[in-house]
C-alpha cells in the first residue's frame, strides 16, 4: 500500500485503503480525525472545499443533518479510504 501521508497530530503513517479524515492542506488518522460533533461544536475550522473559506454554522448544520438522516451519530468519525 502506497504511503498517503502522516496524522498532522500523532504522525502516525497512512496508508492507501486505511481510513483518514482529509482536510484542505492535512490529513488525519482515523483516531485523530474529527467527528460530526466536532464539527457541529465548531463550524469554522472546517473548511468548504469549493471555496475555500470556514464552514458557517447553517452549512455544518446541513452536513450534519444530511448524517444523522443516514443513521449516523455525532460520535461518528469524518473519515474515508
């Protein structure tokens, strides 16, 4: 598996087909990624990936709700392979 990157917080390496959160410049392990809470505690340090600029309350709020509709929780991992 080739090497993605390492945690921007533990530097742990990631590998292709291992769960990461990805971020606009970083990437974090899945035990160090965020979670929907997180995001829904603090918008602003997330980031629209179209536009580049911190995430307003009303649009975390939308991906968030658009979560829980699928079954997710608030403790769910933002992560993906």
């Amino acid at each position: 598996m080739a090497k993605l990157g390492n945690c921007v917080f533990c530097q742990k390496v990631i590998r292709e087909g291992q769960l990461y959160h990805h971020g606009i410049d970083e990437i974090a392990c899945e035990a160090c990624a965020p979670s929907y809470g997180d995001m829904l505690a603090e918008p602003g340090s997330f980031r629209d990936f179209q536009t580049d600029e911190p995430l307003t309350a009303e649009q975390a709020k939308a991906a968030i709700d658009a979560h829980l509709a699928k079954g997710g929780a608030l403790t769910d991992k933002m992560v993906s392979a």
